[in-house]
C-alpha cells in the first residue's frame, strides 16, 4: 500500500510548502498554514498523463472565424438590483461566488430568488448547514412561492453530482461551499483542498450542462473569503454582500465579473419580507440634517455603471496628544494623509498639530479618487467652523502638485446632482460641460487655491 503523502498549503491564499512555517512567506498571514493530505493517483491516471501528448485522445480544435458571437440570452434572477450587479441577469453556465458575514442575509436574498425562479425553471436549493425545516420556515416567514422550488439536504459531493444529474435543474445554489466535501480527499470539510476540489468540480459541471451555480461562502474576520484564494479565479462571478450590525442597508458589491461591470453595487433594505430593493440609493445617503453645520459636503462617487451621492462628513480638532490621529472611514486613510499634505503645501492650512477624522455617511466604502476635492472641502470647512452650502456639490481629483485632475463619467455626475436638486457643482476643468446649464452653477476649478476661492 503507497504510503500517504501530505503536504502544507496556506488557508489565505492557497500556497503551498514541503513543512510547516508559522507564517506564509506569500501574503504575510500569521497560523495559515494547515497539513492536509494527498491522495495517491491511481495506475490508471499516471499511465494516461505519462502518455499525454503521444497517445492520448485529443479534443476538437475550432478555429477563431468559426466561433459563434452571438450573446448568450440572460434571464432575470427576479430582483433588479441583482440582476444590476450580475450585469444584467443570469449567464447559462455560469458560477457565481456570493460571500458575505453571517447575518448579512446571503441564504435569504438566494432563497428569493430561487422562489421567482422556480415559478419558470427548474431550480434546486442545495443546504448542507441548515435543515430543510429552517429553509422551509423562513421562506414562510419571508411569504414566498416555493411550491415549486426543490430543496436538497446534502454535503457529499458524490451524491450532489448524482442529484444534478437526475433532476436536470437550470440553476443551483450550493449553500455553502465550505461545508460540502468529496470522499476521494481525506482531509476535513471546509479545508483548502477539498474547498478547491469541490468547487472545481461543481464549476465544472455547470459549464458542461450549462446550468446557472451559486457557491455561497463565508468571510473571514479580515473580510475575505474563506478558503484558498484560487477560488475566485475558478469561478466568473463573485460577489460580496456587505452589512453592519447598526444598519437595516445592505450593499451587495461585484469584485469580478466575466459578463459585466466590475465593482458594481446594488443596495437593499432589510424588512420584515426580506431584502428589498432600493431604486434610488442616493436618496438615503443624502439624509442630512435641517441646517447647514461645518465639515458636511455632498460629493458624486461613480459605482460600476452609475453615479452615487455621499455625504462627505470631517472633524479636525486640537490633538490632546504627542501624534495627531488621521482616521478615514469609507475611503483609503493613507489617502487621506496625502490630501492633508497637500493642503499644507499648496493650501497653507496646517493640520499638523490637529486631529483629522472623516467619515462617508451610510457607511459606503470606495477606492475612488474623485473625493479628493470633497474631503479637502470638508476639513477646511471644518477647521474655519464655516459651513458650506446645502445645494452644493463637489467632485474630482487632487494631484501631489495641487492640480485639479478630472474623473471619468463628468456629465452624468452632473446629471445625477441636478436631479437631486443641487444648484451649484464644484468640479475639474477637464470635466466642464460644452454648454451652459440654466438649472445649476457649474465652477470648474484648476488648482486647489481655486477650490478654496471658491468655497469661503
């Protein structure tokens, strides 16, 4: 009998040692490292990949002129701003990675969409952590059709392939991926090997039958998926359901997408009848108070394929300490930094000796630079004690040199400012609209010394 041989494979990032280090030399990450098992390949496979390239059958070759272009049809998963994030529906053969923190509400936003779906296709919901009673309680709670909606209690994935293979569905989520394991591995659910050998599979499969897959999946404290990180490359949608304990809004945000925009956000609301919906997302982050108070400031983020209103919100207070403390909330805070160097430099406003903390209301998050203008507008109305205007709105970037550097998508920031009933826009002079606007005041702005000229 071969003896078993095992190897040592990071749990963050999916590297793997001939021992066990305490710490990954890949990504950093402290108790990572786990042993699992190999399982020997029979005689059968090592004479076929020993042959490989001499003997061994060979698949069909198509040329690229030959390959058809038409779009793959898309259907509706039942809920718009799903679909908005997907890019536009469901891709037959497709696999979907939807992550998120429990609570967040993954298994409930899936469920209501399995249960429209049902009503049309055949779908199977495939729980391995609950029993089939909580999935059949909550879609009561939650007033759903599910008469025709199958459900599946199972975590072998021996027997889930068989299980596709008799019902044939259209579209099936596997709830979660973590839980479900393959007996030809000995090592236990939820590790690195037997993550990536069942959903390797299951991906598989879908591209085959051409049926719709949701691999659900949880996060870990540092918010990323649990498991190796090879599974997002597997896989041509992944998806991330973000919440906080204090908020009733969830945003549901796409980190890669082989059929649409990439970092698209939908929002929903959390209810009594599950996750609804919200058209228009700007409304609720622009909940500002009844007067003008310093340090507030409305900026345009762009998010995937549409403008975005946020409240920018900055306290700059005397340091009761020997470091002054620099704390962003939404945004990169070595950005932040970098902003308050430039206003010392080109602005002449030292925060040096003050404490600078700033917040983006509702609890959005972005990477973008467009809020560079609004974060300086905010801190220097908050260190003078003067408000800014209600009806106004500010976007673009900041370069090193206090240059004003414009952002994509200008004109529909514009738009989507002017429909919330902003009068007056701050932006970039590179974004500065061909023609006039009757309904609103368009400043454009080269340097910052025109920014603050044209603030207080």
């Amino acid at each position: 009998m071969a003896k078993a041989k095992t190897a040592f494979v990071c749990a963050e990032c999916g590297a793997d040692f001939s021992k066990w280090q305490g710490q990954c030399p890949e990504c950093g990450e402290w108790n990572s490292v786990q042993e699992i098992r190999l399982t020997p390949a029979s005689s059968k496979n090592k004479r076929s990949a020993s042959t490989a390239g001499f003997a061994g059958t060979s698949s069909e070759v198509t040329s690229l002129q030959q390959i058809d272009l038409n779009e793959q049809p898309r259907f509706s998963a039942g809920i718009g701003e799903f679909d908005r994030v997907l890019g536009g529906g469901l891709v037959p053969g497709s696999a979907i990675l939807v992550g998120g923190h429990p609570g967040a509400g993954k298994s409930t936003l899936l469920l209501q969409s399995m249960c429209y779906l049902a009503s049309q296709i055949d779908t199977l919901y495939i729980t391995g952590e609950e029993s089939l009673q909580q999935v059949a309680l909550r879609a009561r709670r939650l007033g759903l059709q599910a008469d025709a909606l199958k459900l599946n209690s199972e975590t072998c994935l021996e027997t889930i392939e068989s299980t596709i293979a008799s019902v044939r569905p259209k579209v099936v989520v596997i709830d979660s991926i973590q839980v479900v394991y393959t007996e030809a591995l000995d090592s236990a659910p939820g590790s690195v090997s037997q993550v990536r050998e069942c959903a390797a599979r299951l991906t598989r499969l879908a591209k085959q039958s051409g049926m719709v897959l949701f691999l659900v999946g949880h996060v870990t404290k540092e918010g990323a998926i649990a498991g190796p990180k090879v599974l997002e490359h597997m896989i041509d949608c992944s998806i991330m359901l973000e919440s906080s304990s204090d908020m009733r809004y969830r945003t549901l945000r796409g980190i890669k997408n082989r059929f649409g925009a990439v970092n698209e956000l939908g929002i929903f609301v959390m209810q009594e009848r599950g996750l609804s919906e919200v058209k228009n997302p700007s409304a609720i982050f622009l909940n500002r108070g009844e007067e003008a108070m310093p340090g507030s400031v409305v900026t345009v983020l762009w998010e995937g394929t549409r403008p975005l209103l946020v409240e920018v919100q900055a306290l700059v207070d005397e340091s009761q300490g020997s470091y002054p403390k620099r704390v962003a909330l939404g945004m990169d805070q070595n950005r932040l930094s970098m902003l308050l160097a430039v206003l010392n430099r080109h602005g002449g406003l030292h925060c040096s000796d003050q404490d600078v903390f700033l917040n983006l209301v509702g609890g959005v998050r972005t990477m973008e630079t467009s809020t560079d203008l609004a974060t300086i507008a905010a801190v220097v109305s908050s260190f003078r004690g003067q408000a800014l205007s209600r009806e106004l709105a500010i976007f673009g970037e900041l370069g090193l040199s206090g240059e004003v550097r414009p952002v994509p998508s200008g004109q529909e920031r514009i738009l989507e400012a002017k429909k919330h009933g902003f009068s007056k826009i701050i932006l970039p002079y590179g974004n500065r609209p061909r023609e006039d606007s009757k309904d609103v005041e368009i400043i454009p702005v080269k340097k910052l010394a025109d920014l603050l000229s044209a603030l207080f």
